[in-house]
C-alpha cells in the first residue's frame, strides 16, 4: 500500500478538482444536474481512482485504478471543450484547466509505465 496523498499526481489531480468545482459554481444553473454534475464527477474520479488504487496491494490493481483515473481525466477534457464552446468557461479557465488535465494524463502514463517495468 502507498500514501496516496504523496504523490504529485494525487496532489495535482486534488487541486485540479477544487478548480472544477469552484468554475462550474458560475455555470448556468440549468447546467447543475447536466454539465457540472458531470465534470465535478470525472474530475473527483481522477484521484479517488489514484487513492483507491494505493489501498489495493498488487501492482497490478494499482495499474487498472490508474488507467480508470486517466480515462475519467480524458472525460473531463471533452467536458472542458463542450464548457468553452458553449461559453460557460472563457477561453484563459480552460485553456489552464486543459493544461492542468494534460499534465496528468501524462503524469498517471509515467506512472504507469514505471509499473510494466518494475514487474
């Protein structure tokens, strides 16, 4: 088992989700049980997929909660478009939040590629 909360990935995607929940607060209320339900959802599944994978104790689940926290990190960046396109978020929010998602992504396929060798 590992301290999720030391991981740098854990920790970006905490602060990515906060960011998501403070821009969706100003999103069309029509919006509460459609588009931000949805992106406060993928963006909170991004590190309690990576928490729940360090309470697992093979490798091998570590890995699957980590591919399940990137495919939720890959919603949430279609969702950050549609917002934008609809211009619920203007373009310097997304165009942070995009980067913040990018990074994680490819912070969680480091991670994961340091596991298919350790094995």
């Amino acid at each position: 088992m590992r301290d999720f909360k030391q991981l740098k990935v854990w920790q970006k995607a905490h602060q990515l989700t906060l960011s998501v929940y403070k821009v969706t607060a100003a999103f069309p209320r029509a919006e509460l049980y459609g588009l931000v339900s949805q992106m406060r959802r993928s963006s909170a599944s991004i590190p309690t997929n990576i928490a729940e994978g360090c309470g697992r104790y093979s490798q091998a689940e570590l890995a699957q909660f980590f591919v399940i926290a990137a495919g939720s990190a890959s919603e949430l960046e279609y969702q950050l478009i549609l917002s934008c396109d609809l211009s619920f978020l203007d373009v310097s929010e997304y165009e942070t939040l995009t980067n913040d998602v990018v990074e994680i992504k490819k912070m969680l396929t480091s991670f994961l590629q340091r596991l298919k060798t350790d094995r």
